[in-house]
C-alpha cells in the first residue's frame, strides 16, 4: 500500500511544490484549486497505477517514493 504522506522534494528537480493529481471529472472548485496551482489534473482514466504527486516547477509525476518519476511530455 502506497503512503499518502506528501514528498517534500520532487526527485526530478528537487523543487519543493509538489501538489496532489487529482483524476476523473474535476469539479468547479477541483479546476480552481487547479488554477491557483494547489492540485494538477491528471485526466479522467482513473488507474491504481496513476501517479500521486506532481512538482510544480518541472511538472514531472511521481509516487511517494519517486523512484517511478516520469518527466512531462512536451508539445
């Protein structure tokens, strides 16, 4: 079972805003918490396998340990 306890470092960047993903549907309040960059949206599949966390400086994705960090992909 995975921690819900937040990383206090991404371990791509080192940054230290790492916010919650949130999956599925966002609601009104779920896109504006977004906005101010409290949460990331992280699409409607909802997956075990999802990531947790996301660093808000170099939006990579990860799990509490990071070991399974993903960069983003860039268009």
């Amino acid at each position: 079972m995975r921690s819900r306890r937040k990383p206090e470092n991404c371990p791509l960047c080192g940054g230290t805003h790492v916010v919650p993903i949130t999956y599925g549907l966002p609601t009104i309040e779920t896109a504006k918490a977004a906005e101010r960059g409290e949460v990331a949206l992280g699409g409607c599949v909802v997956h075990p396998d999802n990531r947790r966390w996301q660093c808000g400086s170099c939006r990579g994705r990860f799990n509490d340990g990071g070991a399974d960090a993903i960069e983003p992909v860039q268009y």
